[in-house]
C-alpha cells in the first residue's frame, strides 16, 4: 500500500514537471513568431503532396521552434532559421511570395526558399539579420529589391538557375554592401557579356556565373579583376573567348578558379599562376589554349589540391611538365590531364608524380606516353580511387606490391596500352574494392588471376583484346563480362550460369569449344536490373562558401547519398541506368559445336545474342519465340539446319536478325511486321531456303546441292553489317560513355531546365 502511494506521488510529479517544462518551452517560441509561422504556412498553401509543414500545427499549443524546417536561437528561441526548400515543388503554378510575411522573424538568419516556382518577392527583402538568402531553382527573371538592414547583413546569396538575363536588374546587388557570395549559375537564359555592375560588388569572396550559363565575349578584365577578395571564381560552360586576362594573377586570395568548358584560347598566360598562392582548385579543361603550358609556372602553388586541363582532339596545346625544372610543393588529390600533347618529343610520365602520395583522382589518359607502366602510383598512393591511363603506350608489365593494399581504388582503366606479362596473381587481394577495372586493348598473357573473385564489388571487367588463355575464374561477381579477342579455351564454364547479376557476356572470338551450357538461362541477363546501386560519380568539390570538400569520396556509389550530395553542392554525378537497357550474349567467332539449347529460349530479357562464326548444329529452337525483348539475333556462319520456326515472326523488337550460312532450308516466314525489315542478306548462304526477299521461289523448286555452290556468294558489306556494327559501336559507345563520364568533367551535370 505503501508502495503504491509512493508510486502515485511520484508519478504527479513528473507529471507536474513534465508539464512545467513544455510551458517554459512555450514561452520561447514567441506568440508573433508562432502566428507569423501560421501565415506562412497559409501563403505557401501546401498542397496534398507536401509534408514540410505538418508539424505546423495550428490547433495545439506545440513549440514552434521545435517545428520542422525551422530553427530557434538556443538562448532566446527566436526562429533563426528557415528552410523551406522544395515545400511548393509539386504545385508547378508559378507565384509571388510576400515578404512582409517574413517580417515577424527579426532575428532571421537564414531562409531557405530553393525549389518552391517563385516568380519574386511582393515587398522589400528587408529582414534585418538575414545573412544567408537561397532563392535557387526557382523562376525569377527580377532581381529581389533590397532594403533596411539587409543591406548590411546579407553574405550569401544564391539566385542558380532562375531565369535572370542579362538585362535583369543586377543593379540591385550593388546595394549589398556586405555580400560575400553570389550564385548566379545556372541561368540559361542569361546571354551576353557578364553584366559590368558585378565590378562594384567589391566585397564578394565566391562568384558563380558557371554550369551552364551562355555568357560571351571576352573576360572583361577591369570587371572581374576589381573584386580583390575573390576567393572562388566560377566561369564554366559558358562560352567565354579569348585570352584568359592576365590579371586574374592579382587576385591573390584566389582558391578556386575554374574556366572549363568555354572557348578560351592562346596561350595560358604564365604569370597567372605565381602570385596565386592559396589557389587548391584550377579547371581549365576542355577550352581552346594553344602553345606551352609549363608546369613550373605551378611551383608557388603550395596548397594546389585539383588540377584539371583536358584538352579536346587536334589540340594545339602543349603541356610539359618537365622544363624548365621546378620544385613541386603541391599535394594533389585530383589530376586530368588528359589529350594534351604531353612532354613532346620523350612522352615522358610526369616526374612529380613521384612524389605525390594524396592522390584519389588520376586521369592521364589519350597522351601518348611512353615508359613502364606506372602501377606505382596506385602503391604510392592508398587513397587513389580511381586512375585512368587510357590509351597511351606504356608498356612492361603491370605490377602490385602484395602488401600494399588499396581499398579504395574504385576504378581502373588502363586499357589501349602495350602492356604485357601476366597481371598479378593477387590482384583482388590488393584492389579488393574495383567498381571498374578496364585493361582490354594490351598485350596481357597468361591466365586470368582467380583472385579476380575476390573482387567482392566488381561490376565491369573488361580483358578484351589480349593474349589470356585457360579458363575463367569461379567465383566472379561481376555484371558486365568483357573477355572477346583473347586464347581462351575449353569448354565455357557451368560456373558461369553463378554469375547471376550478369547483364552482358562477350567471349567472342576466342577458342571456346564445346556445347553452349544449357544453364545459360538460368542467369536473368537484365531481368531483374541488376546493377541497381548506379554507377554514379562525383569528385571532391567545393562548396561555394570557400572550402575544397575533404571528405567526399570520389565515387559515391549511394544513389541516396548522391541525391543528397546534388542538392548540397555542385558535384557533378551520374547515373549509370544506361546499363539497365542493355543486356546480351555474344559467344560468336569460336569453335562451339553441338544444338543451340532450347533453354536460351527462357533468355525472355535479353536484348542481343550473337552465336554467329561457330560450328552449331541442330536447328533454331521453336522457344526462341519467347525473347520477347530480343532487338538482335545472330545465328550466321554456323551449320544450322532445319527450317526457321515460323513463331520467330512474334519476335516484335527485332530488328537486325540473321541466319545466312547455315543449311537451313524450306520458305523463310512471312516477310510481315518485322520480318518484313529484313533483306536477302539476313537469309543468303542457305542453298535450301526459299522465297521472298530471296529470289528463289518456293513453288515447284527441288533442291539441288550444286544450286548451293552458285548461290553461295562472299560475304559483302551488307546494309545489316553495317547496322550490326553501328548497333555494337553504339552500345560500346555507352559503356565507354559511362567510363568517360567518370573522367571528363561533367556532361551530365547541368540540372535539367525548369522552364
Ligand atoms: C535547403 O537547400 C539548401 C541549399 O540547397 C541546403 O543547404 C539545405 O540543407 C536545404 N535544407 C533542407 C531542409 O533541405
Ligand atoms: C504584402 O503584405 C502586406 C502586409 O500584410 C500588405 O500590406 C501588402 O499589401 C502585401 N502586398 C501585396 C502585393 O500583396
Ligand atoms: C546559417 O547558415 C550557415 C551556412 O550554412 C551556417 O554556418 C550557420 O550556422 C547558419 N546559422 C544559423 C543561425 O543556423
Ligand atoms: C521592411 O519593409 C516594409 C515594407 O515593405 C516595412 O513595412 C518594414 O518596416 C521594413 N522593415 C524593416 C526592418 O526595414
Ligand atoms: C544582352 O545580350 C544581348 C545579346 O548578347 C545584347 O544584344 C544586349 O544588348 C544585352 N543587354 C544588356 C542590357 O546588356
Ligand atoms: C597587378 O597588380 C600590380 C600591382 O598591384 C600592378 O602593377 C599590375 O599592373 C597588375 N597586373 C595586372 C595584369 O593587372
Ligand atoms: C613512388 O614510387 C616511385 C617508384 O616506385 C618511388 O621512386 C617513389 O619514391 C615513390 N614515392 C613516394 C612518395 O612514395
Ligand atoms: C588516342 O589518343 C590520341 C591522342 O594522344 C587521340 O588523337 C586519339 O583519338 C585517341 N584514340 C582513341 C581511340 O581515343
Ligand atoms: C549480385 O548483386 C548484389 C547487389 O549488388 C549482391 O549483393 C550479390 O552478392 C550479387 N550476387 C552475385 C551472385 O554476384
Ligand atoms: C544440309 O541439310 C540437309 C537436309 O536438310 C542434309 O541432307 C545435308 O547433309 C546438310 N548439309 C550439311 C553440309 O550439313
Ligand atoms: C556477331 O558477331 C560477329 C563476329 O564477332 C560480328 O561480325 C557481327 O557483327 C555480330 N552480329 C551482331 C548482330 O552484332
Ligand atoms: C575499355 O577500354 C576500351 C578501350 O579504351 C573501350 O573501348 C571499352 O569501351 C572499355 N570498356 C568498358 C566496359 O568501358
């Protein structure tokens, strides 16, 4: 009984304090504050898709600091912060905000009203604390008006990609005496020369015309090189032309300069760099620069983290990296180099490159250089992600140290070199992490390491085009299977029907014998999408409030965290669904004997199957029928026989197909729907085939086996050859895409257009 009345006293009185302590919650968040949340809840009308405002609530006597999206001051529980980004994302109607609703916020610090359709502000910006405004993805094409003490307080600034031209009223930012950013990316519709009035706006620290502006004409240089505190200039994809002024040398608090993808052109003027002593973040990649760049000009550049300068095909710049000798005090983390006509005449790797240890991102790719191939700087390195060689003429071998492991080498592309031996036994041991790895086009022998298994994560292997023999691994993990132009013999593996996640196997033109596996089918090639967790890519960036991210991985391969990424910064990412739409087989140009399995019929995902230039017998399975997604078949050149199913006319996605020489025989189907598309070409070869697009009729005609000698012809470049081959090249051209993406600076990073 005791007890129990204990229990009672105890329990009123955390009841009594629990209720003391929402009271004096209450009283923080202001009354006015509390109804002038209200109102703005009531002018943003959400509509049934948003949920921003739910904890918005008017009937209980709730804290409104304790409300999402809204932030108080700890001590006086004055809303400080607020962030209504996206609140009116799926109402498209476009609308006029009124700012006077946010005037009962006087202690207003920073508002947040990304995404929301805006056309403008009713009123005076004039909160009189207000130091961050972001007013990104919106549409406004007039500048806010500004007033009171916002003049004063106001540093951070973003109008990306609104619809502001370059007759908007940037006058209007000049009254800003205290800004320090300003955003103004993005705005497609903004052509012409970058408005003059940027000149006065003397104490801005981070300036942003960049990602896909049509900005013009020269860099007006008095303009630019005014703003002396300039710590981050962003000028890219635009189409800026010209020299790049040389006084941009004198602006000495630089950190960030990025020019790329413009039309910059003649030299790179070699006093840019020296007074820049805190630049970390240089892209001058794809422009137009011609003569030299020397590296030298980069020796005072201590803090130089991200180097880029790509160039474009038939480039006229040089690049070296050699002379005049010069003392490397740089650590980089990001280098692109790449198609720059590198140390001519020797082709020389880059000394430095010696001494580099912080390393994540190499791309040297398309230069020409000659020497052993530089594996070190995947031992000198542990924190390198991603290297790409591509397409140089470096040779020797490619070696590992066993004992230097990479963890987080993501991505490795040495292919179109002359490397030769064998690649190391315990390659997946030390680079147990590879996304990618690409070292087709070499002069690779031996056998594919069975360590490869051990990559746990792998989803593209590419070993095309070398001289591996024996088998291939057990144990792969991997989605797209890239083996064609090697020795490799023997029967194909029953192990490879475990590569379930397989969405492309091309073992085309190697010594494969033997029967095709029937549990070929059992692998759902695409079916069930499997490379799900996109390939999506981004780089140590910078956000525009000054400092390079240190953190970021360089390949983020978390959809979530990608979009979460997008939203926070500007890192250009991707993601690779274009390997959701292909799928296919490719065992063509081997020695595979025996029936097509009727299994492969279950193959209901695939998109192409080429079993072309073998030694296959029987004839086409009648369950072929059910490729329903099938876009190209290809049986020729094998020794089929029989007459072709005539349920292959279902077969609507169809459109390059081909049986030629074979021994097939009796009336090809109907040339209706999409058999129809297909010429004497797809049919030709067949002694005992008749009728149309063939000119042989069937009526009457007896099959006589000196007809098949005079109706045999050579092999042409037929139309279909053709279409084939633009069919392969463009779903190469994808998968190269996608690589390429990860080292070309973002093509795909622009935001889609919101008008
Ligand atoms: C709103 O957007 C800004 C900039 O895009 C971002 O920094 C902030 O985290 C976003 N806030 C919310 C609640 O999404
Ligand atoms: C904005 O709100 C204020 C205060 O409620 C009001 O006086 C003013 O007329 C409004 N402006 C417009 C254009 O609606
Ligand atoms: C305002 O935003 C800046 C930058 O995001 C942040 O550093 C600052 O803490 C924010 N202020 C408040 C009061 O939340
Ligand atoms: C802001 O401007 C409005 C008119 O748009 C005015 O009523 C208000 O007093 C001004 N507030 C400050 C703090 O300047
Ligand atoms: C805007 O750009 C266009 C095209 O370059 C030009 O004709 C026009 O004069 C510019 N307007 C202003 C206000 O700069
Ligand atoms: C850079 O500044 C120096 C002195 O501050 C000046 O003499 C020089 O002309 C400037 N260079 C350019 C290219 O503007
Ligand atoms: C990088 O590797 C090269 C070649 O093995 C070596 O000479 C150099 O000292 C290494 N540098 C560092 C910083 O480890
Ligand atoms: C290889 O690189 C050279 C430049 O070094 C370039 O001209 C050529 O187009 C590249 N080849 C391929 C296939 O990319
Ligand atoms: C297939 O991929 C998934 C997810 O990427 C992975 O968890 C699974 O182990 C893979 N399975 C095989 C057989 O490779
Ligand atoms: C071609 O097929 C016919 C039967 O359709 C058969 O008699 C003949 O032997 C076959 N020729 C070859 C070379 O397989
Ligand atoms: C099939 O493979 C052969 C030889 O590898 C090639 O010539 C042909 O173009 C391929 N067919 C298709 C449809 O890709
Ligand atoms: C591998 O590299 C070769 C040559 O550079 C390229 O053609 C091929 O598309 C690459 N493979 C993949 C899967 O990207």
């Amino acid at each position: 009984m005791k007890n129990c009345y204990s229990l009672f006293v105890w329990v009123y009185f955390c009841t009594l304090f629990g209720r003391l302590a929402y009271k004096s919650s209450t009283l923080g968040c202001t009354e006015g504050e509390r109804i002038g949340l209200l109102k703005l809840k009531q002018a943003f009308k959400p509509g049934s898709s948003t949920s921003a405002f739910s904890s918005w609530d008017i009937a209980q006597e709730t804290d409104c600091c304790a409300w999402e999206n809204v932030k108080c001051d700890f001590h006086n529980k004055r809303v400080v912060q607020l962030s209504l980004n996206s609140t009116k994302l799926y109402d498209d109607s476009e609308w006029y905000l009124n700012f006077s609703l946010f005037l009962p916020f006087q202690e207003l610090q920073n508002l947040s009203l990304n995404q929301n359709n805006l056309r403008g502000f009713h009123g005076v910006v004039n909160s009189s604390k207000l130091q961050m405004l972001d007013l990104g993805w919106n549409k406004m094409d007039v500048i806010p008006f500004f007033g009171g003490d916002t003049l004063h307080s106001l540093k951070f600034l973003s109008l990306e990609n609104n619809w502001f031209t370059n007759s908007s009223n940037f006058n209007e930012l000049t009254k800003l005496k205290a800004l320090e950013t300003l955003n103004l990316g993005y705005n497609y519709e903004m052509v012409g020369h970058i408005p003059p009035v940027i000149s006065r706006m003397t104490s801005l620290k981070a300036l942003s015309f960049g990602g896909g502006s049509n900005l013009n004409g020269f860099l007006p240089k008095q303009g630019l090189c005014r703003l002396r505190k300039l710590e981050e200039l962003d000028l890219s994809w635009n189409s800026f032309s010209g020299v790049i002024p040389s006084c941009l040398g004198n602006l000495t608090s630089l950190k960030l300069l990025d020019l790329s993808n413009n039309y910059f052109s003649g030299v790179i003027p070699p006093t840019l760099f020296p007074n820049l002593k805190l630049l970390e973040h240089v892209s001058l990649s794809f422009n137009r620069f011609q003569g030299t760049f020397s590296f030298s000009s980069l020796s005072a550049n201590s803090k130089l983290k991200v180097f880029e300068l790509q160039s474009q095909d038939k480039n006229e710049l040089k690049v070296d990296t050699e002379n005049p000798p010069w003392t490397v005090l740089f650590q980089l983390k990001v280098l692109r180099l790449s198609n720059c006509r590198l140390n001519e005449p020797t082709g020389s790797i880059p000394s430095f490159l010696l001494n580099q240890y912080q390393l994540r991102l190499v791309d040297l790719s398309h230069n020409k250089m000659v020497g052993n191939d530089p594996s070190w700087l995947i031992k000198n390195n542990t924190k390198l992600e991603l290297l790409n060689l591509r397409n140089n003429s470096f040779t020797g071998s490619f070696l590992l140290h066993p004992n230097r492991k990479n963890l987080n080498m993501v991505q490795l592309d040495a292919s179109m070199n002359q490397i030769h031996g064998e690649l190391p036994k315990f390659i997946g041991t030390v680079l147990p992490n590879l996304f990618s790895l690409n070292m087709s086009v070499n002069a690779l022998q031996g056998r594919i390491p069975a360590s490869v298994g051990d990559m746990k994560i792998l989803k593209i292997l590419d070993l095309g085009n070398n001289d591996l023999f024996g088998e291939i691994p057990q144990r792969l993990v991997v989605g797209v299977l890239l083996l064609k132009g090697n020795n490799l013999d023997g029967l194909i593996p029953s192990h490879i029907c475990d590569l379930k996640n397989l969405t492309i196997l091309d073992m085309s033109s190697n010594k494969f014998s033997g029967s095709i596996p029937t549990c070929l089918y059992q692998i759902p090639f695409g079916s069930k999408k499997l490379i799900d967790d996109a390939f999506t890519t981004s780089e140590p960036g910078w956000y525009i409030d000054g400092s390079v991210d240190e953190d970021t991985n360089v390949l983020i391969t978390d959809v979530e965290e990608e979009i979460e990424f997008m939203s926070k910064n500007r890192f250009e990412s991707y993601k690779g669904n274009i390997l959701y739409y292909i799928s296919g087989i490719d065992l063509s140009q081997n020695k595979l004997t025996g029936p097509i399995p009727d299994e492969l019929g279950y193959l209901t995902s695939i998109y192409t199957l080429n079993l072309s230039h073998n030694h296959l017998t029987g004839s086409i399975p009648k369950t072929f029928s059910n490729l329903k997604e099938i876009e190209s078949l290809d049986l020729s050149y094998n020794l089929l026989s029989g007459e072709i199913p005539l349920e292959l006319t279902q077969l609507n996605f169809l459109s390059v197909f081909s049986v030629a020489y074979n021994n097939l025989s009796g009336s090809i189907p109907d040339t209706e729907a999409q058999f129809g598309t297909f010429g004497e070409s797809s049919y030709e070869g067949n002694s005992l085939l008749c009728g149309p697009p063939l000119e042989k009729s069937c009526i009457g005609s007896s099959p006589s086996p000196t007809d098949s000698v005079t109706l045999s012809p050579k092999p042409k470049d037929t139309f279909w050859d053709s279409f084939l081959w633009s069919f392969l090249v463009s779903s190469v051209a994808a998968f190269s895409g996608i690589i390429s993406l990860l080292y070309s600076r973002g093509y795909y990073r622009q935001p889609f257009r919101s008008r």
